[in-house]
C-alpha cells in the first residue's frame, strides 16, 4: 500500500508540476523479468521513470541514503541498496534474483547522475548485470529531468519531463567468443548506445 500511495503521488505530481508524458508507451513491459536502463540527470529520474508504469517496478539507491526515516521508506517502495561501483556482489546477485522472479529492475548504468545532462560512460557493473541477468534490456531517456533539477541545484522548478522508451537492446551479434571484463564491456557499451540512439520527438 506504501508503494501504491507513492506511485499515484508522483504520478499526480509528475503531471502538475513537470507536464510527465511517456513516449512509446507500449515498449514499457508490465509484466516479466526486464532491466530497465536510463539516463541519469537529476533527483527526479526514478519517480519519473516509476511513474511511466502502471506496475510496481524495483530501484536501487546508493548505500549512504538507508538511514533515519528513508531507512525505514525506502525498502517499502521497492529500493535497496547498492553500490555497483565498488563491485558489491551481494547487490547484484540480489537483482539478479529479483530479475528471474519475474522482476522489472531500474538501473542507471552512469552510476551517478550527470553534471550537465549528457551521457556518462556506464560503469562495469551493469555489463554483468545484463550478461547474466538474461532478460530484456528495456533503454528509457529522460528528456528535460535536468532542466527541473539539475545537479546542483536545492530545489526543483516546473517545466516538461518526457520519458522515452526505446526498443529492447539486441545483444545477439556480440562475438560469441568474447568473455569476462570483456564482454560485460561491450554489454554496458551496447546499453549507452541504444540510450544515446534514443530522440525526442516532436
């Protein structure tokens, strides 16, 4: 009930204040083990993500956020905490887990969001993640997140958030001979690829 209370808040919200559409709407699965991979610009990217879906959909955040009163939210709107940076295998057999048991996982491959609202390379850990995760990789671009809440900034301010969603990553052509760091490489590099291959469209 926490996360469904949630979920219809930031959808009221996204929609007053950030004018949230979806683009492509019927590329979101709603159902099955899917990661889904997005860019990351500003503090909004998960609720406005979140609220792109009509089913509950899993987070992660950093390690540092689990204390106080956001220890005891957090878990009951579906975040854990990772750090995949720093190779925290526990998290990510976790994802894992949550992925064949039918789960959609959001992930931001740059690992922290960007200063000025350009793709950052991914870090290594979602290259493992998709390698052994064996679902869809579902890429979603956020498109005006920065603008409301860059960075630096304390508060957010209205204007338009627009979620792109973009056709299932295809892995298949990856060298089958290609394994390890290296192939979790190419992974991670494919993902920044179809998310940088993702427009707004007028």
């Amino acid at each position: 009930m926490i996360y469904r209370f949630a979920h219809t808040l930031m959808r009221i919200v996204g929609l007053t204040f950030f004018r949230h559409r979806v683009v492509h709407p019927e590329l979101l699965p709603e159902s099955g083990g899917a990661l889904l991979v997005a860019n990351h610009v500003s503090y909004l990217d998960p609720s406005m993500v979140g609220a792109s879906f009509r089913n509950p959909i899993h987070y992660l955040a950093r390690k540092s956020l689990f204390k106080g009163f956001l220890g005891w939210l957090l878990p009951r709107i579906q975040v854990f905490p990772v750090d995949l940076g720093k190779g925290d295998l526990s998290s990510m057999k976790r994802i894992l887990r949550l992925l064949k048991e039918g789960n959609r996982v959001l992930i931001f491959p740059e690992g922290t969001r960007s200063p000025d609202g350009t793709l950052q390379p991914a870090e290594a850990g979602i290259g493992f993640l998709i390698a052994k995760g064996e679902v869809p990789v579902v890429p979603l671009r956020l498109f005006g997140a920065h603008e409301c809440w860059p960075r630096k900034a304390k508060w957010p301010r209205p204007g338009r958030i627009t979620v792109v969603a973009g056709p299932a990553v295809d892995f298949s052509d990856l060298p089958a001979d290609l394994t390890g760091r290296e192939r979790y490489q190419a992974c991670a590099d494919r993902v920044m690829e179809a998310l940088a291959a993702i427009q707004l469209e007028d």
